[in-house]
C-alpha cells in the first residue's frame, strides 16, 4: 500500500437539470488526510461518488496520480482506489472473513484461491477495525456498526494507495470511532473522507474542504478555517472554538441561540 496523488479540478455534477455539485477543486497530496464537512445536502457524499467511479462528471476532471480516473481499466482502478459508502445496501449472505477477503479480489486472476499473504492481509485488516472476534458470523446478522467496521477492513484488505470514505465512523460507538480513524491515519496511502463530526475531522485530517449548496466555502487547515463566522455562515449555528489544551486542535462547542426555557434551571419542566 503506497500513496497516491488526487487531484479534483473544476468538477461539476448534474442529476437532471439539478447541479450538484459546482466547479469544485480538491487537492491531496500523497500521504494526506483530507476531510469534506458540510451540512446534509451540501454534496459531500455526490462528490465522493465522481472519485470512485459511480457520477460521472458532466465538466472537469479526476486525476489520480495524473491520470484521469474514468480513463482507467477497472482492474487498475480497484487495485487503486478502494470506497466505503455511507449506504452500502450491502446484505451479503458470507461470512466476515469472507467478505473482507472479497477485498483481495482486484489481486487475483478468476479462480485464484487465497494465498498465504492474502490470508495475513486479511486477519491484519479484520485486527485493525477489532472485529477478529467477528471473523465467521455472517454478515447479514450483524449490526449497523459491526457491519460499518467489516467492510472498512475490506477497503484495508483491498491495499489501495487511495481510500475514500463518505462517513465512515457512522453507526460506530465512541471507542470505535477514534480506533478506525487512528488507523486511517497511520496508512501509507492517502485518504479522502466525508465527516459530519467536526471535532474529529479537526483532528484527524491535515485539510478541510467546507461545501455548501454543491461548492467549496473554505478549504485549508482546520485551525485556520473552523470560526465561529464560517460554522454560522455555513451550518447557520452559534458556536465557540477553542484550541484543546492536550491536543492542539480545534474544538468546536455549538451553543443553542436561545436559553433554556425558565424554570429548567430548577428541575420545572411543567408544561402547564
């Protein structure tokens, strides 16, 4: 697993006479961590969808290491790119460990069986999002969030220089959602994810990208672009950010505009 070069230049998407997305550019350089935050609806997940493959842009383009990625053979494009969708509308009837090694799929001719080094790399994968324990329960009879982190480790299996992620701590309690994104920071590979935490996306990514209504408010360094003014311009709440003593990062706490109601200091919440 080696980094990768992703360049989005000018995109556009269309669905209908609707844009999606609009002239958006993001840039990661190899080895980065890059976060797209937003409110619902601002095309996050829409311009994830243009990097694997599944919207095809209607203007610009998406290069990966230089090369336009709808030009490439989809066997190179699985070897180099790997997603982990927000709905995957997956309900495989297969075991974990079966369904993490379809990861290894895009490495082998049909009919290959799993090699030594396949087998390694996928209880290596399954380790790093701690479902081992998982490892022959069926899929299907899982949870949302033991599913969420089975088919992470399938994106990890797969050895791509590129991983992009639309939520990929959704459904994951606390622990979990720290312990995936600590080993999504640790890969040699470069990493493009959609966040709705910001707190973590200030964190975790090295480059923020901020949508809004389908195109970009502020991109570059979280302690340089999460503000009060940008987190009431863009998401139309009232917040304080502070740089977290222990972490260095921005922490964001969102205040509600209007006090609690009288009385509630006090335990009366009558509604009479």
């Amino acid at each position: 697993m080696t980094a990768t070069e992703l360049i989005i230049d000018g995109v556009t998407l269309t669905a209908g006479a609707h844009r999606l997305i609009d002239d958006v550019s993001v840039t990661a350089r190899p080895g980065e961590v890059i976060g797209v935050v937003g409110p619902n609806g601002s095309g996050k997940s829409s311009l994830l969808r243009a990097v694997y493959r599944v919207l095809r842009p209607a203007a610009g383009h998406v290069r990966v290491d230089g090369t336009d990625a709808w030009s490439l053979p989809v066997r190179r494009l699985a070897r180099t790119v790997a997603a982990v969708v927000q709905e995957s509308g997956a309900d495989f009837d297969l075991s974990v460990r079966e369904v993490v090694a379809m990861g290894r799929t895009p490495h082998k001719r049909l009919l290959d069986g799993d090699t030594p080094e396949d087998a390694d790399l996928i209880e290596k994968a399954l380790d790093a999002v701690d479902a081992t324990d998982l490892s022959h329960r069926t899929f299907n009879q899982l949870s949302g969030g033991e599913r969420q982190r089975v088919l992470i480790a399938r994106a990890l299996a797969q050895q791509p220089s590129l991983l992009v992620l639309d939520e990929p701590t959704n459904h994951l309690d606390i622990r979990h959602q720290l312990d995936i994104l600590t080993t999504l920071r640790r890969l040699p590979a470069t990493v493009l994810l959609a966040l709705h935490d910001l707190n973590l996306a200030a964190y975790y990514c090295d480059r923020l990208y901020v949508l809004r209504d389908g195109t970009v408010t502020a991109a570059g360094r979280p302690a340089d672009i999460l503000t009060p003014h940008l987190l009431d311009e863009v998401y139309g709440v009232t917040s304080e950010v502070t740089i977290h003593p222990r972490t260095g990062a921005p922490q964001v706490t969102f205040l509600p505009r209007e006090p609690h109601p009288a009385g509630s200091a006090n335990g009366d919440h009558s509604l009479s």
